[in-house]
C-alpha cells in the first residue's frame, strides 16, 4: 500500500486529548476499530452473545489471516487468548519439552513472561541457559544443544532489534516474542512460533493477545490443562473459550488495516526523536540513531522517570517510565518515549523543550 494509505490510516485515528508518545503501551485505534469493538457488544445484547459470536466467525476469521501473514504464516496457524503474556505461558504450557531440556533466554527477557519461564522450568526439570548478549542487549552467541530458544525480537525496555535471522540459521527452534515488534519492525518468517498482543503498534483494542505457530508443531503441541473444553481439533484448540469476543473483532479490523508502509515512517519519526531528545534537559539516548524501531529509551544521571513521566503527562504529553524490575539486565529505571506515524516534528519539539523546562 502507497503514502495515501499511510495518510489515511493516520486521519483515522481517534483523536487524541494528549501528544501520544508511548505506542509501546498502547497505541491509538482507529474510528472503525473502536466501531467494530461496540457494535460487537451491542449484537450480543441484541442477539444474545453466543449467537453474536458465531455472525463474527467469517470477520475473525480475516483477522486471524491477517496476523498469521504478518510472521509467514497462515490463519489456521493462528491462537487467540487475553494478552501476549497468556499466549506465551499457553505455549509454553502445550511445547513438546522434556524434562532436561535445554531452554535457551536472555536477561532482557519481558519481567512477567521471565517469572512464567522459571516456573515451568523450576516445575518441570528444564534447564534455563542465559545467552551471551552484547552492551545493547542483542545475542551475540548461542551454544549447541539447545531445545528450545525464546526471547522478544524487540524489548520492552530497549528499542534494539534482536537479530533473528542469526538465531533461527542455527537451526534451533524459536518462540519469538514479537508483542512490541509485530506492526512497528518487521518481523522474520521461519520461528517456530511467535505470540503477540493487539494494543501496541497494531492499535488494537485492550484484552487480546495471538498466537502464531509454524505447520510442522500443530500436532506436538499438548492441550493446555488450564483451558475449557473446546470443539475443535484444529490449533484453535489452544484458543480461550470464554473471551471478549468483541475485542477479537475488533483487532481482526486492525490487523487488516494495518500496512507495512507505516514501518518506514514510524522508523523515521524514531530517528528524529533520537536526534532531538539526545541530551534535551540531560537525558540521554540509548539506542544507535538509526535502529529500526519506534522505541527511544532516556536515562538521566539524577532525574527520576516516574517523576518526569507524571509531570509530562500533568502537561498532556504520554511517554512511559520503564521500572528496573521490568526486565533482569536493567540496573536503573529509564524513560521511554515510542514514536509512531502519526507522531509529528511539533510533538518531538514540545517534549525535548519540556524536558528541559523540567530537567535542563
């Protein structure tokens, strides 16, 4: 899709009553898709929700396609649940690991999906291997005999590209993270599996997350004992019965809107917030000026981000604090700013002079 749809998936935004600086929390759904999530609800008061649900069969359905071509695969390779974080303990729940197996991870492992792997693994026999990373994060090596590999391809706390295409050539298999990369990077086909949410850069509602897993594991992959019966024999085995189906719809509509022509342009508005934040008010950037994300992350040798992130927003600016207990290879708290394509050169100039006011 050309520069029009870019244009036209920006202008369908819902306005915003702040500068929206922080799409790695949550991103901003479109008119249509905040249309789909409450017609959605009100069919099921209307119809009742079950009846509701099956009328959404063919629209979810599209959505499933969608994600799945987002990693390489296909809509019957996708899950659905509640967030990234329960698909990721679903998999791990249903993965074909005995005990001893060796589980390949990294320190800058997401904190809640580091605390599910260490309960599996303390609870099941798996030995958790920490791979050797560079200043920046990104694995530098992984050792033989690995079973299983799986960390995020993006941080939540460091706006660095995980180089994939490296890991998946050793030949070991991938569970890919892609929760903060799907819709802001592009992300490698060929992982054994990925999960992902909907409320980041694919500007989906709250309250669902994905799952996408290659062919060639389906039939590996045990039925989870903490889900419900289900009628299918199919990978929507591991889908969650009970949902809010609503918000299925509604991502269905925003995985099918999303393009990868906005990859560029969010990538651009990143690299100016980096040009521009770098030492505003002395905080300094983290990551290499042309890193293909939308994350920037700030530390300051005094200033707490909690603080400034709570003064920012008394002054409508969103941007998050990241906490050190976000993820293990942090060793003090950071500010985060995620720049996405409706982000503009007035939105980046308003922070940095703020973060001067506050900071400088």
């Amino acid at each position: 899709m050309g520069l029009v749809s870019v244009v036209q998936w920006v202008a369908d935004r819902v306005p915003s009553l702040v500068v929206h600086l922080d799409a790695a929390a949550c991103g901003r759904p479109s008119e249509a898709v905040l249309a789909e999530v409450a017609g959605h609800a009100r069919l099921e008061a209307e119809r009742g929700g079950y009846v509701a649900e099956v009328l959404a069969d063919d629209r979810v359905a599209k959505g499933r396609a969608a994600l799945g071509a987002v990693v390489g695969l296909a809509g019957q390779d996708v899950v659905l649940g509640e967030s990234g974080g329960s698909q990721f303990a679903t998999l791990l729940d249903a993965w074909p690991l005995e005990r001893g197996a060796r589980v390949g991870t990294v320190a800058g492992e997401y904190g809640g999906n580091a605390r599910v792997l260490r309960d599996r693994a303390s609870r099941r026999g798996w030995q958790l291997v920490l791979l050797e990373t560079d200043e920046l994060g990104r694995v530098t090596a992984v050792p033989p005999g690995l079973d299983l590999l799986t960390l995020p391809q993006v941080a939540s706390q460091r706006g660095v590209v995980q180089p994939v295409g490296d890991l998946l050539a050793t030949g070991t298999p991938v569970l890919l993270d892609v929760a903060q990369s799907a819709g802001q990077t592009s992300v490698p086909a060929g992982a054994a599996a990925y999960v992902g949410t909907s409320r980041k850069w694919l500007c989906g509602p709250r309250g669902v997350g994905w799952a996408a897993v290659d062919p060639a594991w389906h039939a590996r992959l045990a039925d989870p004992p903490t889900l419900g019966p289900t009628a299918f024999a199919d990978l929507r085995r591991l889908d969650t019965t009970e949902t809010h189906v609503a918000g299925r719809v509604g991502l269905a509509l925003a995985a099918r809107t999303w393009t990868p022509a906005l990859l560029p342009v969010l990538q651009a508005a990143a690299q100016a917030a980096r040009v521009l934040l770098d030492g505003a008010g002395g905080w300094r950037v983290l990551e290499p000026l042309t890193e293909p994300t939308g994350i920037t992350t700030l530390r300051h040798a005094d200033a707490d981000p909690v603080a400034v992130r709570a003064a920012l927003l008394a002054d409508d600016l969103l941007v998050s604090a990241v906490p050190i207990t976000r993820a293990d290879d942090l060793d003090a708290p950071l500010l985060r700013v995620s720049t996405a394509a409706w982000t503009t050169p007035g939105d980046l100039e308003r922070l940095a002079a703020a973060l001067h006011t506050i900071t400088g």
